[in-house]
C-alpha cells in the first residue's frame, strides 16, 4: 500500500500544478469548487483515491442526462478507467473513478481528472 507521505506528496503536486500554490494536504477528504466546472472531490478510501467531478444539470432534462451519463460509462465503452456515475441532490450529476495506489501519481492524477472533465462534456453535447 501506497505510504500517506507519498499520497501527501503527489496531490500537493497535483494541486500546485492547477493552481494551489500555497495548499497542504492532511488526509482529510477534499473538495475543490471551480465557478464554470463544478466541485472536484478528492477521498482516501480502502481501495485507493477516489476523485469524483459534480456539475449541476438541467433538473427538467435530469432524465436525459442522467440516460446519456449511464451510456458514456457502460461496461461496454472502453475508457482507461472504470467510471460509476451518479446523482447528488436531484441536480448534480456526478462521474467517480478510484485510482489505485499503483496508479496514484500526477500522470493517473491528471488522467483521472481529465477523463471526468470529457465525460461531463460530452453528457451535455
């Protein structure tokens, strides 16, 4: 497993990298609010990092949003990551991947993110 100064080091990494110059990780779990790409939530789990991207959708066009998201990540479709998807409060689509501790580095990091980034984009086309 993955040591906690390594997690701490790569995500204060990360984070520098889009802008938190001045931003400490201590393994709490993370929320990070942008005003045009939602909330990027960061989280220790047993299993790895989890990183999931919420935006807010249309509520009166939830239904085809939340059929075309179900579509994006089926089993089916070959993504570089298992991805779930989800609703948060009948207006916030959620996309979720877990990044192993093999996986967790800045490249799976920026990976991970960006993958969440496409599939949000693509939901609304």
């Amino acid at each position: 497993m993955i040591q906690a100064p390594a997690i701490g080091h790569t995500l204060n990494e990360f984070l520098y990298q889009i802008g938190f110059t001045d931003f400490t990780w201590h393994g709490a779990p993370l929320t990070l609010s942008f005003e045009h790409s939602g909330s990027l939530h960061m989280e220790m789990t047993d299993r790895g990092l989890l990183i999931a991207q919420l935006r807010e959708i249309n509520e009166y066009d939830s239904a085809n949003i939340i059929a075309k998201a179900l579509r994006l990540v089926h089993y089916d479709k070959p993504l570089p990551l298992v991805v779930q998807t989800g609703i948060k409060s009948h207006n916030q689509l959620a996309f979720i991947t877990t990044l192993s501790p093999q996986q967790l580095s800045i490249p799976g990091l920026t990976e991970a993110v960006g993958l969440l980034e496409y599939l949000h984009h693509k939901v609304t086309q």
